[in-house]
C-alpha cells in the first residue's frame, strides 16, 4: 500500500511535509549566532551588495509600513529604515534568529520603528491589506509551501503594494556554473564546520539553492498567485536574483 504522508524536499532528503518545518527551525537555530559572519565569509562580502541592491529596488518611503519575512537578524529592516522607511514588521519563525535581530538593532541605535514577530510565512500573523511593501531575502527556498507564502504576501499587501524577493537562483554564465557548484558543494560545508561548528547546516544551503525554482519559474508561481507584473533581476550572473511584483 502506497504512504498517503504528503512528502516535501529538505535538500535533497525527501521527508514529511509536517516535519520540513521544525527541520528548518533546527538549522537556522544552530547557525543564528554566527548567521551574519558565515554570510560574510560566503559571499566574500558580496551578499551587502546585494541587500543594496535589493533596497535600491524596494525604494523605500517616508511612511511605509514593510513586512520584512524570514527577516530575523535586521539586515533588510536596517537597510529600509536608513533609506527613509518609516516602520518595520521584522516576521520569522525562528526565534533564535529574532533574538540576533533586537541585539543588532540595540547596537546599531535603531530603537524605533521596529516590531518583531514571530511567524510562519505560509501563515502570516498580520491582517489583510495592511502592509505597503513585503521582502523576503534568502528565505523563500525554506518555506514548505511557495505558492502559499506568495499567497500570504499578495494578501497581507495593500492595493498598489509592492512584493520583493531576493533569493539565491541559477547561474546563467557558462563555465562559472560548474565552478559555482564546486565552491557550494565543498566550501560552504567546510566553512560551515570551521566557523558554524555545523557542517550538515551549509550541506542544507547548497542543496536548498538547487531545490529552489529558477528564475522564470518563479515568476510564473507569482503571477499564479496573484501578484501582477512580476518580472526579475540576475545579480552576479544569476548566483542570486531579485524577483518583484505588485498586488493591484
């Protein structure tokens, strides 16, 4: 008798859908404290670039409200508060990185315009139509579900708001594709154990990478869901990408 268990991808593990969660939950648990220098020693710092690259492109606003998703340690709020945004809603499901979060936005003297809350991207804790702009940064590859968060983002925007992704995609160079796997696939593991003290947590990040829906793929996800216009940015030759969109 075939297992009615509807089943999910961890990586490149097939497991319950029930269990993708909490599996995430433990991997971001582990890497919270070292979170932000491992993004550093990654990306050889090309991942700030990239978050500058993705605010250039929200373009924030005196007197908007983002909901930044996945957004634990305050990178993206940061970013949007100092470029003239008026208030952050930082959500994400992992604790551990919110608490990273408070203590960066302590240290860096953002003591306003801050809220933290815990929450599940596929079940967002916030009313409809309430938010004039979404981000989801490097985090849309670990939800269970994609269609249902990008139904949770069309839902929580207000009419003419705006959704954004920044996540990592497909290279498009020839030759630096083959490269790029080399690198993720013995590196980050080793940086991982080094830095992390958790390799299996790096092993997670290349897979989850090669998991994730390529470019036009998830554009096509968006439009499905009702986010309209969407269109994407390669940056870097695809290693990352900016996916955006508007509810109308």
């Amino acid at each position: 008798m075939n297992d009615p268990t509807p089943t999910t991808h961890f990586g490149f593990k097939t497991v319950a859908e029930q269990e993708k969660a909490s599996l995430v939950k433990a991997v971001f648990d582990s890497v919270a404290p070292s979170y932000d220098l491992m993004n550093d020693l990654m990306s050889l710092g090309i991942h700030r670039l990239w978050k500058d690259s993705f605010i250039d492109a929200v373009k924030p606003r005196a007197g908007e409200h983002l909901l930044d998703v996945a957004g634990g340690t305050g990178d993206i709020a940061f970013r949007f508060l100092k470029r003239g945004g008026s208030q952050v809603t930082v959500c994400d499901i992992n604790a551990e990185m919110l608490k990273v979060g408070r203590e960066r936005a302590i240290d860096k003297g953002f003591l306003q315009g801050l809220d933290w809350v815990v929450g599940d991207a596929e079940a967002l804790p916030v009313p409809d139509t309430s938010v004039d702009a979404y981000t989801i940064a490097f985090g849309l590859r670990n939800v269970t579900h994609i269609d249902q968060a990008l139904r949770e983002a069309r839902r929580v925007l207000k009419p003419g708001g705006r959704f954004f992704c920044l996540e990592f995609s497909r290279v498009v160079l020839p030759v630096f594709d083959k490269i790029y796997d080399t690198y993720s696939f013995s590196v980050l593991p080793w940086l991982g154990a080094k830095v992390a003290g958790d390799p299996a947590a790096y092993q997670y990040l290349a897979e989850s990478i090669r998991r994730f829906p390529a470019q036009k793929e998830l554009v096509a996800m968006m439009e499905e869901a009702g986010l309209e216009q969407a269109r994407y940015r390669n940056l870097s030759g695809g290693i990352a990408a900016i996916h955006s969109a508007w509810r109308l």
